[in-house]
C-alpha cells in the first residue's frame, strides 16, 4: 500500500507559498468570499482535473464533479440525494455563476461500462447512475453500428455531454437565466490522447476543435 505522505509534504509546501507568505489571492478569497463565473461539471476520472487543464487560480471556477460529468434531470420529489443538483443550485442562484461547461473526455470509465452493460449490474451504484445517460447509448447503437467498440464509445462520451445538456434546461432557475441572456451552457470535450479541446457547436451540431 502507498503512502499518503506525499500529500502532506505537499500541503507544506501549499502552505509555504500560499498562506504563510500571506498571498494576496487567498487573502482575498477570504475576506471577499468566492465569487467564480464559470461552473463546470466534471468527470471524477484523475486525468481531467479542471483547475489543471484550464491553468485556474484559486477561486476562478465552481467545479462539480462526479462520475462521466453527468447531470440528472430536475426533479421535484424531496426524497433521495441530489449532490450534483444541489451544488448547480448554488453555483447559479447563490454565485450567479455566467458560465456552465459540462465538460466530457475520452477513455471515460463510466461511459464505459454504460456501454458494455447499459449500466444493468445489480446492486451498483455508478451503473444506476451511468445509466442517466442510455439515450446516449442507444443513440450510437442506432447510428454507428458498423463503428468499432472504441469509435462508439468516443461518440457516446460526446452524446452523452449532450443529454447533460438538455438536463439542465430541465432546471427553471437556469432556463430562465439562459433565456435572459445572463448564463451561457457549453458542451467541452478533452481528448487526453491528442490534447484538443472540443467544443459543441449548435450551427454545425458537431464538436470542433477550440
């Protein structure tokens, strides 16, 4: 088993340049509060650290991330447990975020096994939750049938950002907001093997390079 030491070394030195020497933007965040304009919804996967990708500084970005960067549909029952609905909740009403990037990759794990089983295990939680998105799937089913199992998962990844989408449209106080012009939704997409950044373009209904 490996050590967690390496993260402690790593705070100190966090610590060392950030708040010992008293910076100036962490200062700031704490006596102004957080105030980003962007929020993105991205995947758990190791490989796609937003802040990382994008070059942010502390503060600059509300980031939710769960597994394949998926958004659920509203929904208006007060039982069960909507982290990622609750987190876009107080990124748009709280934050006034003006930007919202559903940001997929390729090799995504969990579309992934969306593919492979339609998210059908038994007694799995990433299944039930993958399978928020199986119009995706069965949408590249349709479509790309003569395609190998790796192009329909590169398609899937891309569709699946698009049923994200529409979920969040499901939302009124980000309908309304999109509707007046004060927020923005963007469909991203990061290919780790090439390093192009993809983004959907409604005129084209194609995914280009940014």
């Amino acid at each position: 088993m490996i050590s967690v030491s390496p993260l402690v070394a790593g705070f100190a030195r966090f610590r060392a340049q950030h708040i010992a020497r008293g910076d100036v933007v962490y200062r700031q965040l704490v006596e102004n509060g957080q105030q980003p304009k962007i929020l993105i919804v991205g995947c758990c996967d190791s490989r796609v650290d937003p802040a990382l990708i994008f070059d942010c500084e502390p503060g600059d970005l509300f980031v939710i991330r769960n597994v394949a960067n998926l958004v659920p549909p509203n929904e208006t029952e007060d039982r069960g447990y909507h982290g990622t609905s609750a987190a876009l909740e107080y990124g748009v009403c709280n934050l006034a975020v003006q930007h919202i990037i559903v940001l997929g990759h390729a090799h995504c794990g969990g579309i992934k096994a969306l593919m492979e089983d339609g998210g059908s295990s038994a007694h799995s939680y990433m299944d039930e939750w993958v399978k928020l998105v199986d119009e995706a799937r069965l949408s590249v089913a349709r479509d790309c049938a003569e395609a190998s199992a790796e192009q329909r998962s590169r398609e899937c990844e891309k569709r699946a950002i698009l049923v994200s989408l529409q979920n969040l449209l499901t939302f009124p106080w980000i309908k309304r907001r999109v509707a007046a012009g004060s927020l923005q939704l963007h469909g991203w997409y990061f290919e780790i093997e090439s390093g192009l950044l993809l983004a959907y373009n409604d005129d084209t209904a194609c995914f280009e390079a940014l």
